[in-house]
C-alpha cells in the first residue's frame, strides 16, 4: 500500500478528471424517509458538486453494479442449420465514488464467490476489473455493528480509499491504475501530524461503533439451535418479502431462467437474482417446496449469513451494515435475532 495525501479542492478537481474520461457513479440523495431523513443511492454523476460525500450510507449496496437484478447471460439464434450462441460481458470502464469500507468488505466476500470460487463468473469478473472503487470512510450509523476489524478497516477490494482528516483526505493507495492517475493531480507524501491525524480518525470511526453483536461461536450456536423457538418467533413475523437480500451487499443467491421467442428461431438465458425468503426459492419441478414457510426460510437466510459461509471461509458473510434490519417492514434484524440465539431475550 501507498499513502498520499490530497488536499479537499485538488481532489475535487480529481474526481472531476474521472467523471470527464468515465461513467462515474456516486451517493445522491432520491428521496426522504418518514422521518424526513435524506435516502442515498448510487446514481450516475456528471460533476463532483452532484456527489453527497459525507452521505451517511446507501439505501441499498453497491453489489448491483457486480450482481445486476436480471442480466442476460447467452442468447441462441438458429441459423443456417444451427444454433448459434452470443455471449457478452465487456463492461466500459466506470468508476464508484464513495463505497463504504462495509460496502467493500462485502465485495471482498463476493469475490471469494465469484472470482476464486469454484465455479468464477466471468460477467463478475468482468466488472469488477472494470470499476475503479474510491472507498470514502465515515463514522459508523448507530445501527450498524461491527463484525470484524476487517469489516471497518479494510486493506483491499479497492483501487484507492479516503480517510478524512480535515482539509485534506489521507488516501491508501492500493492499484496501479490508481497511483498513475493520481499523477494528473496534486498530492503529497504525508507529514508526521497527517500520520497522527489518520490514526486518529481510524480510531474515531472504530469507537463510533455502537451496536454490539456477540458472534463468538455462533457455528456452534446455529448448530445447536437448529430447532428453536426462535426461528418461530421471528419466522412468523417474516413477510416473505425478500427486500433484505435485496438490499444486503453479500446476498448472492440467483435463479436462471431460459426463454425462448415464439417464432422457435431465438432464446436467451437470463439470470436474476433470488432471496431464500421468497415463497418460491426453493420450489423444485414437480412442485415440491422444500422450504415451504416463512420459519424454515428465514431460519437458512441466517444459516447462510452466519454459518454456511463461514464454515469455508472462516468468517461470516454478514458484514453488520444492518441495511437489512433498517429496510424490514416487520423489524427483523440480525442484532434480535442472534441476541435472542444466544439466550439473552428468551
Ligand atoms: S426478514 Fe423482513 S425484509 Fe426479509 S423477507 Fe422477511 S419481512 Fe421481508
Ligand atoms: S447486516 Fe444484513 S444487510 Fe448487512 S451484510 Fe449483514 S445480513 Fe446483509
């Protein structure tokens, strides 16, 4: 890792390089919620002043841009006797601005997935080599909880990331690509007092962290509890709605679906991502639903989150943004849930 440091007008003059030669992507505010407090999301931006750089967090994660809702993987056309198939998945270069360290850290988790997985996707592969990521810190949102250090802290999954210590950002320099382009610009090394002041804001956003959630041992917990009450309790609650996986930076799961055009001569094969808490996630041919209520599919969500990945991986794949407890319209949120799967609340 490189450091450097960037003072606040020469990084907007940065940025608005970047925007000029690339699509770029950035927090805006869309909307208020009830509380009249502002609701961001990643829009394409065409100058540095449209960017919300000290928004607080996306309404939704920035896994979209590597994991679309619906994409078309192949399409078949029958010609000259054979079906011939069209695959695409160049993206153009673009660029995010503004990803949380949390954001990142769930995009680590995907590429474990997607990229040194078993079985890598080259359309993920595809834009996550074509994005260029200027991670920003912040303090923690209230709700939020911390994990892991890593989840806080991150030393990868980014071309550059932006510690705020004042008038200037302390950058991380981790690519190439990002080291070159900082050139168009002015930087500096950094002097004794930004070291002091980046250590200091490492430990600000750290103690920021005011949600605690207890997952030491929780394979074992998830183990044991396999039939408990509590998957009951908050099963029975469960909507069914499927915008927690939606919104949730590491939830992966997707279906495939093929379809073929009236006239018989053209297909496509597209595939769109799922949640386990929907009704038919796990609806075989025949009909046959293997999680057939709310309980049991809420219950391997959290299996999922908390214990099938780590069990490979050594390490969850929730991240703690707690986007999914602050999207549930019937207020599950893994914070309950896992307290209450420690015996604490039962
Ligand atoms: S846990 Fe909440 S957000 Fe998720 S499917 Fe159930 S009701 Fe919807
Ligand atoms: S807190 Fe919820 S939305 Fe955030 S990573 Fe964990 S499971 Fe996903």
């Amino acid at each position: 890792m490189i450091y450097k440091t960037i003072s606040k007008p020469e990084f907007k003059k940065f940025v608005n390089l970047l925007i000029k030669e690339n699509p770029t992507f950035g927090p805006v505010e869309v909307a208020k919620n009830t509380k009249g407090k502002p609701i961001y999301q990643f829009e394409e931006v065409h100058s540095y002043d449209e960017i919300e750089i000290d928004y607080t967090m996306s309404y939704s994660s920035i896994k979209n841009f590597f994991l679309p809702f619906k994409e078309t993987l192949s399409k078949f056309k029958y010609e000259g006797n054979d079906w011939k198939q069209e695959i695409k998945y160049r993206v153009h270069p673009r660029v995010l601005i503004g990803p949380r360290a949390s954001d990142i850290s769930g995009l680590v988790k995907l590429d474990k997935i997607f990229v040194t997985g078993h079985f890598p996707s080259a359309y993920y592969i595809a834009r996550r080599k074509n994005t260029f990521i200027i991670g920003m810190d912040n303090k923690a949102l209230p709700d939020a909880f911390c994990l892991s250090p890593e989840d806080h802290d991150i030393r990868t999954g980014f071309n550059m990331f932006c510690s705020d210590i004042g008038d200037k950002y302390y950058i991380s320099i981790n690519s190439s690509k990002a080291y070159n382009y900082l050139k168009k610009v002015k930087t500096a090394n950094p002097t004794k007092t930004d070291d002091k002041k980046f250590i200091e804001r490492k430990k600000l956003i750290q103690n920021s962290f005011k949600t605690k959630v207890d997952i030491s041992g929780l394979e074992n917990f998830l183990d044991i509890e396999f039939k408990s009450p509590i998957w009951t309790k908050w099963g029975e609650k469960c909507l069914s709605c499927g915008t927690c996986a939606a919104v949730c930076p590491t939830c992966y799961c997707y279906g495939v679906e093929e379809t073929i055009e009236v006239n018989l001569l053209e297909s496509r094969k597209e595939q769109r991502l799922h949640s386990c808490n929907l009704v038919d996630f796990a609806k075989v041919a025949g009909g046959h639903n293997f999680r057939p209520t709310s309980v049991d599919r809420l219950k391997y969500r959290y299996y999922h989150q908390y214990r099938g990945f780590a069990e490979n991986d050594d390490e969850t794949l929730c991240v703690g943004c707690n986007r999914c407890g602050r999207a549930c319209l019937a207020d599950i949120n893994p914070k309950d849930v896992i307290n209450d799967l420690r015996m604490e609340n039962l």
